[in-house]
C-alpha cells in the first residue's frame, strides 16, 4: 500500500513580497489615521492645525491608494479572497468622499465618514496579519 503525503502550499516569493507590502502600507494607513484623529481633536474648540490635518488627508490618500494597489497585486499572486482589494478600494474612494465633507459645516458627515474609514483601515491591516492572508486561496 503506498501512502501519499499533502504538504501545506508553499507561499511564492511574489506571495510573501505582496504581503509584506501590504502589511507595511496598512499599517502606515493606520497610522496616518491616528494622526488624523490628533490633528481633528486639536481644530476644537480652539482651532488648530488645519493645514496639518488637510496635508494628513494627502497623506492618508496616498497611503490607502497604494494600500489597494498592493491589496490587488497580493491577490493577483496569492489567489486569496477578493475582500480586502474591494474593500481597500472603497476605502480609497472614500477618503476623497471624506476630504470633500471636510469642513466645519459638513462634520455631521466628517466624523461618521471617519469612523467608517477607521473601520476599513483597520480591519484591511488586521487581515494582513491572519492565518488567511498567507496562504493562497481561490479565486
């Protein structure tokens, strides 16, 4: 009787380059996120930093569009679940949805807009750290 052995798959080399990337720009996205939520706290009730908070928002553009292009590129070599590019995506869009709520009349859009951002910042970069996204999925 011969016996077959299953090994585990074997991330590629693009898999693992992908990943780390992701991780990185997820985790700066988070980041910039935290210093946008100082730089808001700050523009109230005295006013504050507001070009800091508008070039954070650049910032935070940047990162989460290169967030989604690496969340794209990652799947392209892994084969894993489409969710988090989507949701990177949307995310990305909807930082600029964000930026144009931005100003003091329109916080009853902002903040919420905020938290939603927050959400699918976090959980985006949280994935990059599972079990689900090392190994390759299907597609």
């Amino acid at each position: 009787m011969t016996g077959t052995t299953t090994t585990a798959p074997q991330r590629t080399t693009a898999g693992t380059a992908t990943l780390h990337t992701l991780q990185v720009l997820g985790v700066l996205s988070v980041l910039s996120l935290v210093c946008q939520a100082v730089t808001a706290g700050q523009l109230f009730p005295r006013g504050g930093p507001v070009e800091l908070h508008a070039d954070g928002a650049v910032v935070f553009h940047v990162l989460t569009g290169l967030t989604a292009v690496a969340a794209g590129l990652h799947r392209r070599a892994t084969r894993g679940p489409r969710w988090p590019t989507v949701l990177a995506a949307l995310v990305f869009v909807l930082s600029f949805v964000q930026a144009w709520f931005g100003d003091r009349g329109t916080l009853f859009v902002h903040v919420p807009g905020a938290i939603v951002l927050t959400i699918g910042t976090v959980w985006v970069a949280a994935w990059t750290f599972t079990s689900g996204a090392c190994r390759p999925g299907h597609p």
